[in-house]
C-alpha cells in the first residue's frame, strides 16, 4: 500500500483544514505516468472493495472467509431445498377451470397414489365433493383459492387435519370429518359449517381480513338439528372493536368453542413465546396461576408474585419487536444475512405501525416509551442497513440509514454505514463527509479511519479523469 494512503491526520483535523500538500502528492503521481496511476487505482480498488466488504471474490480475514463459506453452503442448501420442492410439486394436484354442476374428486379421474396435496382454483358455480373414499390415499392438505360461488364438501380425512382457504367469494365449506384448523384469508362471503359432532373443543377457524364470514355448527337440541351460528362476522370491523394497535387487515381472529359448548371469536394474540392465544386464555391462566400460587403460598403482589402474573401478558409490539431484533443478531453472527433482514423488518414494521396509531396528549410514560421503541427502531434500521451492505444491496443499505439519521444525526454506526453505501455507489463526494462526521464522533475507530481514507482517494482519481 503506498505511503499517501498511509497518511494518517490526526483525528481532530482528519478531512478538515488546508490539504494542499496531500492532494499536491497526488498531482505529482499522476504526471508522472497516467498509466501507471490507472493501475494503481484499480489496485488500490480492489484492496478498498475488499476492506469494506464489497467484493468477495477473495477473502481478506477469517471474518470474510468464514462469510464466503456461509455463502457457499447457502447455494448448497438452497439446491437441496429445489430438489426438495421439485419432489413437493409430485405431491400436488389441482382441479381448477370448473364453471358449473358437481364434481366429486376420485383417485382414477383426478388424483394418483403420489398426489397427496390438493389445490382447488378458479373454479366457480361448482359443488367440489371429497368423499370418504379418499381415505386410503391420505390427503395431507387442501387448499381453496380464487374460487365464486362454490360448495366444498369436505368427507374425507386430512394428515394434517387442516383447510386453507384464501382469495374466495362466496364459498361454502361444508365439514363433515372432524378437521383440526380451517384458516380463512382474503375472503368474502365465506361459510364454514360443521355437520352434527364434527366440531370438538380443540378445533379453530383461523381468519384474517374476511368480510362477510359465516361460521355454523349444527347441534343436537330437543330431538332436532339446530344451528348454532356466529352470524355475519367482519374482520375489519372487528378490529375495530377490539382497538389493536395494528392496521385492521393485519389482524387475525380465531372462531372456536368456548368452556359453554358456544362459538366464540377472540383477537390473537401472542404469548411470551410467541404462540397464538386469546384475551380469555390468558384470564383462565392467571386464574390457574393465583390458585396454584395461594396454595403455595406466594404471595401474587410481591415481586416474585407479580414476575410470574406478567409472564403471562401477552407481547406488545415492543416486546414482540425485541424477539424479532434478537433472532435478527442472533442470524447475523451465523453470517445468515438474508434471514436476519426478514427478522428485523418484521421488528420494523411492528414499531413503525404502533406509531402510527398513537394518538395526541402524550402523558410522560408514553413520551418515555416512545424514546424506547424509537431508539429499538434505529438499532434494527442500522442493523438491516448491515446486512444490505453484506448482500450488496447498496441503495436499500443507502435507505435505512438515512432514516436513523432523520431520528439522530450523530448516530454513528449508521453515519458509517451511510458511507459505505455512497462508497459502494461511487458517490465519493457525498460518502467523504458523512464519513468525515462519522470519525469526528468516534475518532478512534480505525474502521471509519480507513473507510474515510478510501473514498478521499477514489474522490482523487476521479476528480483527475
């Protein structure tokens, strides 16, 4: 490395006062030879790209190795995952295109010994029937997408004991074998309806964003079928009753037997573990908790009493954001960066939609919360700016850390990375203050150090072109 890039002002002087006499060297080098300047500079590229971790066609450390590495096992495991859903796709069939009369699906006509997993799509003014006689072949799943105006009866048994239905209008789902968890998406006009004994305590109607959804069941009573019915239900009016923090297409509800053999629909919510669970499962907890603690002996206002009652409150989405942060860093160290950035947008968008809900007339503990989850909210914006910088997403990279710094402008992590990104962009006069800002916050790390000298040369060169 040359002795200019070696150059070393001290830190409170670093990109600031008069530079005549380094950028003079520069003049010098480059009468000299042209050539031999263009040389060195696609060099000294190489080495920079390499140093801030912008090209990975040779590793620089054991860190960018062991990088390389984690890359190469990712090809690996992603051809191992195509394989294995290349074998997925010989477990699927499809019946779509119907567009009236009855159809009662049949091993011969419609499915083989291999397809285990159905899809019905696009159809419409159809009665679908899966009979009984399905069994032997045990269907693992199926799945209801896009239909109109359609009836599915459900005879047969499930592996997974599970219906999906999404993107439907005016679909009925009849069920008359005992199916676990029928979950409903993105619909309108959708009727589930449990035929006598079919519906047990342990069964759930999942939905989200449905208008206009039907849950019956049909009871014994007096000697007669009745029905027992939720009536018309509306996710987003739902939503708006039970006054979550959330946008009202974002919610999801859960229909299901209450301890009175009745339908009832509660919000999910999430436990400490992050399980689904309801606003009554988690009052029925509690009680099962102060009665186990009484006859313990423990006190329920004492610390220890109290630790053990809020345990079992449900995440807010600052918790829920926390966890979400935390299998984010837990990926990055494991240099799985792609993952990580799911996990941390997950966080962002949790923090981000709770602000955007609150309202005026902030008391003192919600001014305090907000600094919490805003200063939660630029550690995650920094953090995915890392590993867009990792992945060579430059302008995503870019993007994130412009946001920490409208929250902080002498947020220094994301003042570095800001640079790196306008670095990798080749805007070198933007990335040499920023990261000139950066160093006179943290003069001594080496890392801002070298970034800093890099751009200021590659500013150089290409103010000699």
């Amino acid at each position: 490395m040359s002795s200019l890039l070696a150059h070393d002002p001290s830190p409170t002087t670093h990109g600031q006062g008069d530079r005549n006499e380094y950028y003079a060297k520069w003049d010098a080098l480059a009468k000299e030879a042209v050539d031999e300047v263009d040389a060195e500079e696609q060099k000294q590229k190489k080495e920079a790209d390499q140093k801030l971790g912008l090209n990975t066609d040779a590793p620089v450390s054991a860190t960018q190795a062991a990088d390389l590495d984690k890359r190469k096992q990712l090809k690996v495991a992603k051809k191992r995952w195509d394989d294995v859903e290349l074998d997925r796709e010989k477990l699927r069939a499809t019946v779509s295109g119907l567009t009236s009369g009855t159809k009662t699906i049949t091993v011969v006509h419609d499915l083989d010994k291999k397809e285990r997993v159905l899809t019905l799509s696009q159809n419409s003014n159809a009665t679908i029937n899966l009979p009984a006689e399905l069994d032997p072949l045990a269907l693992i799943k199926v799945f209801i997408d896009d239909c109109q105006d359609c009836t599915i009866n459900l005879s047969t048994s499930l592996v997974t004991s599970c219906v999906e239905i999404a993107h439907c209008t005016n679909v009925t789902l009849n069920v008359r074998n005992p199916c676990a968890t029928v979950q409903v998406d993105l619909s309108d006009g959708v009727t589930v309806v449990y035929s006598q004994n079919v519906l047990q305590a342990t069964h759930k109607v999942y939905h989200s964003a449905v208008r206009r959804l039907t849950i019956n069941r049909q009871v014994a009573q007096g000697g007669a079928l009745k029905t027992q019915t939720t009536g018309l239900m509306d996710d987003f009016d739902l939503g708006d009753k039970h006054d979550t923090t959330k946008p009202a297409d974002e919610n999801q509800f859960i229909t299901q037997l209450d301890t009175s053999d009745m339908l009832q629909t509660d919000l999910v919510l999430r436990d400490a573990g992050n399980h689904p669970t309801t606003a009554r499962e988690i009052t029925e907890r509690k009680r099962e908790l102060l009665a186990a603690m009484k006859e313990k002996g423990v006190d329920p206002n004492s610390e220890f009493g109290q630790k053990l009652l809020k345990a079992e409150d449900p995440m807010n989405p600052m918790s829920a954001a926390a966890m979400a942060k935390e299998k984010g860093n837990a990926l990055f160290k494991q240099l799985d960066y792609g993952q990580a950035m799911l996990h941390y947008s997950e966080a962002i968008l949790s923090l981000e939609a709770f602000d955007a809900t609150e309202s005026a007339g902030e008391t003192k503990e919600m001014v305090a919360d907000k600094q919490e989850r805003s200063a939660l909210l630029m550690s995650c914006l920094s953090n995915r700016s890392a590993c867009a910088l990792k992945l060579g997403q430059h302008a995503n990279a870019l993007k994130d850390a412009s946001k920490c710094l409208v929250m902080n402008p002498k947020h220094v992590k994301s003042l570095f990375r800001k640079g790196l990104s306008l670095h990798a962009l080749k805007r070198y006069h933007e990335a040499c203050p920023i990261l000139g800002k950066a160093l006179e916050l943290n003069p001594k790390n080496k890392q801002i150090k070298t970034a800093l000298q890099f751009a200021e040369r590659q500013l150089m060169m290409e103010r000699k072109r």
